[in-house]
C-alpha cells in the first residue's frame, strides 16, 4: 500500500441480511446511508491511526473496490474512515474509539 492507503476486508458479503429480530432484509431494500465495518488487512507507510487487524467504520460510497487473488477488498483513505475500533486502543487518553 503507498502514502495513507488503507485494504480493508468486509466481513459480509453485501447482499440480504438479518435484523436483530430475524427478519430478511433483501439486498434491494431502500437504506440511508449506513456506515460498514471492515478488518484492516494492510497499511501504508503514512498512516498513523490503525493497524493491521484492526476494524474500521467508513461510508460504503468512498470506497474503491480491487480483487487480489480472487478474495474482494476495498481501498480507503485514512481520512474516509470514521472510527477504529482496537484492542490497544482502549487505555488511550486522546482521540474518539469504540
């Protein structure tokens, strides 16, 4: 990956989901925007607020997608993504986390 370029893996196909109470959402069905969350698989040199194995919140619209050996991943950049979500993360005093 080069500069601040983040690969990330879905962990869901995109296509019909479950709700909570177990009713069948079909991929068509009209939503807001909903934000993803996807497994960082690599980094850039300049990124500075993830790591490799870390989870991610971004928007599904800025994204590029690339298939590499026949798995699908997206591209993003550090500044597409709204949250990282890691276990190092917790005892950090500065910044937003989940």
């Amino acid at each position: 990956m080069l500069s601040d370029r983040v690969l990330v893996k879905t962990e869901q196909a995109e296509g019909d989901r479950r709700s909570t109470g177990g009713i069948l959402i079909p991929a068509t069905a009209q939503m807001g925007k909903r934000l993803s969350w996807a497994a960082v698989v690599a980094v850039g040199p300049n990124v500075r607020s993830m790591q490799q194995g870390d989870k991610v919140l971004f928007n599904p619209e800025d994204r590029y997608e690339v298939e590499v050996r026949g798995d699908d991943y997206i591209i993003l950049r550090e500044r597409d993504v709204h949250a990282v979500a890691a276990e190092r993360l917790e005892d950090s005093a500065h910044g937003l986390y989940l």
